[in-house]
C-alpha cells in the first residue's frame, strides 16, 4: 500500500527564524493579511514581525479578531477585512487559533461562500500564499493540512483537512513560547503529545509518521514538566516547539483517534480550551485504545525508556499507559468539573456528542473500533474520573 505523505514548502526553525523567512515571504506578494489575537499585539509578537515586514517593504493590515477558539462569524470578518483591504497573502501569527483562522480566511477567499459549508467539501482552489508563525508548542497547525472552525449555527466544531489548508512557510521560534503561562504551557503541550500518540497508534500510520511521532513523544516526555516547571528554560522550549511541529507532521498525515475525536464536542458544546480537552480524554482514553494497540504501545514504552528486557507485549503497553498517566498527573492537567460544567447539561449532551465524534470520522482511525455505545461510556467515565481526582 502506498502513502502520500506531506509537509509545508518551507520549514524555518530557530532563534531568529522571522527574520531569515522574509525573504522567502517577499515573492509572495506586496500587502498581507496578519491573523492574529490582542493579546499577540500587546505582548508585541506582531510588532516583532511588522519591524521584518517594515524592513522589505511588505505592507500588512492586521486582524487580531481571533479572541477565541476560531467561529465562522471571525472567518466572515476576515474574510471581508483581507478583500477589503486588497492583501495578496496571509500570515497566520499565535497560538493554533490564529493559524487555524488565517487558514480558513484564505480557503474563503478563493473558494467562496460561507466556511459553515466546508466540512466534507473539496477545496478546489489554491490559497493565496500562506505563513504560519505558532506562539504555542502545541496544534502543530503550522505543518498540518487540516483548519479547525466552531460553526456556531450547529455547535460543531468542524475538522477541515484538505491538502490546500497546508501552509506554504512554517516559521518556528521558540523564543516566542518564553512567555506562555504554566497553564497553556501544559494544554498546549499535552495537545502535542495526544497528537503524537493517536498519530502512532492510528489505523493509517506509516513508517514516515512513525518516525516524527516516536521522535515527539521522547522530546515531550523529556520536556514538558521541565518547560511547565521552568518556562525560561530556552533549550527545552526549543525541544518542545520541534516535537510540537513532529508531532503535527505525523498527525497530519496518519490521522488522529479516538481522543480527537470526543475532545471536539466538548470544546464546541462546554468551551473548554481544546488542550485540556484533550489531557482529560487522554487519562480515560488510553485504556481502551490500548487492547487494540498492545504492540504499538509498547514500541513506545522503548522509545521512551520504561520499556524492561523481559516484559512481555501486554506488560511494555502497560508501562507507557501507565507512564502516561503519571506525567499528566505531575502537569495537574484540568478536570471537567474544573471548567464548571453543570452535571445535568453534561449528561444531557452525552448522545449529541457521541453522533458528533462519529460524524467527524477520527474515532475510526482507532485501532479497536468504538461504538456509540463505547464513546458514551467513555464521556460518563471523563465525569466519574473528574470527580475522583477531586478527592485524592
Ligand atoms: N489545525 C490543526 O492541525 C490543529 C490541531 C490541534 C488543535 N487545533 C486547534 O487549535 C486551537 C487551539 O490552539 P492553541 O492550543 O495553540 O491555543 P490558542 O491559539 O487558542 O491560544 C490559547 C491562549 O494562549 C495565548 N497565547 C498564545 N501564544 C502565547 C504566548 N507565546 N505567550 C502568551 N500567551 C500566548 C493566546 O493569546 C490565547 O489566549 C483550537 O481551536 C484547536 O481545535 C488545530
Ligand atoms: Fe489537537
């Protein structure tokens, strides 16, 4: 069977890695389009990058409207802010959402019509050229062909992957992530290492992804207490903003599962940052991804070292499930009941969000196929987990 495998054009890594990509960005066009949050602009990340801009004579107008995880009603307000402004290419600048966005604008821009309508549609035509500059080791949205928008006429959290939502430049500094705060230091990066995992573990996997997602996983087991511990401590951010960028190349290629999956509902129905989302399921998840993953889950007991000569199969898979639980609890990863979520409402959305995980076709990626029934229990276990760790 054969794979295609894919990644962004250019790949700028390093300190000072927005200056040495402008002259990759001055063939892109004369005017761009920055997308982008406030706070990007008031801790000035943007200006970072419009003093480079400045200096090639690039002119921009700038976006920061993404406030939040990205709607449909911010893509219409960029949308209308790059034609009105007559932009020629866009910068994605921030965390996932910025990217995401700048990714969904330019899909609209040249494809037309509303993105509420995008989901399972075909992205004919090309974007205009487009930059992402992530502030967060996390989505790895700068290397993955897939744009995540709320559509908030239904309340789904639509996954839009198409080969078009690649960006054209991925520039990855990890200067930028000094001044995460421990919270979003850990969301982002548990996000990371969910990526790498359900990429690893995924029905579509390949050697091409096995390689970026085992390479992920030990930067993250290496680094993410550290960064979550010691945000300053520039060598480990450097390694987590590669094994956040591994991580998506692998995801965007082989898929994610089960996790993924059930995470999008509950960030569309309850608000709850996609991050957390993720290291919450990831505890409930791992168990039952892990009888169908045995051997894949103990190649990553090896590859991160708790693997013992002697275990058998079950006993490898074991340890890195169990591993896995002990890191996120040393990152104090959040509950459901942390995000006050009202116990009523929860379990009255069980069956929409368990349609809603179906529909978006990740769970089937997992290598033992969950029914409707599974991923209801699953969203009941999250809350019993939840209350549980309240008490201990
Ligand atoms: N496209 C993909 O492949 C992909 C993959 C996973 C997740 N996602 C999506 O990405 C979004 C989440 O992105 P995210 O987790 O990066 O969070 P985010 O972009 O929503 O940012 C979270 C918060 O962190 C702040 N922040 C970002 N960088 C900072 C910095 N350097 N210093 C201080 N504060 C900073 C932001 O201002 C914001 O308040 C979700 O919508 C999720 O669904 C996309
Ligand atoms: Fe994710």
């Amino acid at each position: 069977m054969a794979h295609i495998f894919s990644i962004p054009q250019n790949i700028v890594t390093g300190t000072d890695a927005v200056r040495m990509s402008m002259d990759l960005m001055r063939g892109y066009g004369k005017k761009v389009l920055i997308v982008t949050d406030k706070h990007m602009v008031s801790i000035g990340n943007v200006k970072l990058l419009t003093d480079e801009l400045d200096k090639i004579s690039i002119k921009y107008e700038i976006y920061p409207g993404i406030n939040a995880e990205p709607t449909d009603i911010m893509i219409d307000e960029g949308v209308k802010t790059y034609t009105n402004s007559q932009c020629e290419f866009l910068i994605g600048i921030g965390g996932g959402s910025p990217i995401d966005a700048m990714k969904a604008i330019g899909a609209v821009v040249t494809n037309g019509g509303s993105i509420r309508d995008y989901q399972g549609k075909k992205i004919e035509h090309r974007l205009p050229p487009t930059v992402a500059i992530p502030t967060t080791a996390g989505t790895g949205s700068e290397a993955t062909k897939v744009s995540i928008i709320t559509n908030t006429k239904t309340g789904v959290k639509m996954l839009l992957s198409s080969a078009r939502l690649m960006a054209n430049l991925a520039v990855i500094d990890p200067v930028f992530t000094l001044t995460l705060p421990p919270a979003v230091t850990v969301s982002t990066g548990v996000d990371a290492l969910t990526h790498a995992i359900e990429a690893y573990t995924s029905l579509k996997a390949f050697q091409m992804t096995d390689l970026y997602a085992t390479s992920a996983i030990r930067k993250i087991f290496d680094n993410l207490y550290e960064v979550y511990k010691h945000g300053d401590n520039i060598q480990a951010r450097r390694e987590m903003a590669i094994a956040a960028l591994e991580a998506g190349i692998a995801f965007s290629n082989a898929s994610v599962t089960i996790v993924h999956g059930m995470s999008r509902p509950i960030g569309a129905l309850f608000h709850v940052p996609h991050g957390d989302s993720n290291a919450m399921l990831l505890n409930v998840c791992l168990k039952f991804v892990q009888q169908g993953a045995q051997e894949r889950l103990c190649d990553l007991a090896k590859a991160i070292g708790v693997y013992r000569p002697g275990m058998r199969i079950t006993e490898g898979a074991d340890a890195f499930v169990t591993a896995t639980i002990a890191l996120l609890r040393t990152l104090d990863v959040k509950t459901i009941q942390d995000f006050d979520v009202d116990q009523k409402v929860y379990f009255s959305q069980i069956q929409k969000m368990t349609q809603d995980a179906l529909d978006s076709g990740s769970p089937a990626n997992t290598r033992r196929t969950p029914s409707a029934g599974d991923i209801e229990t699953l969203y009941k276990d999250l809350w019993v987990e939840g209350l549980y760790r309240a008490v201990i």
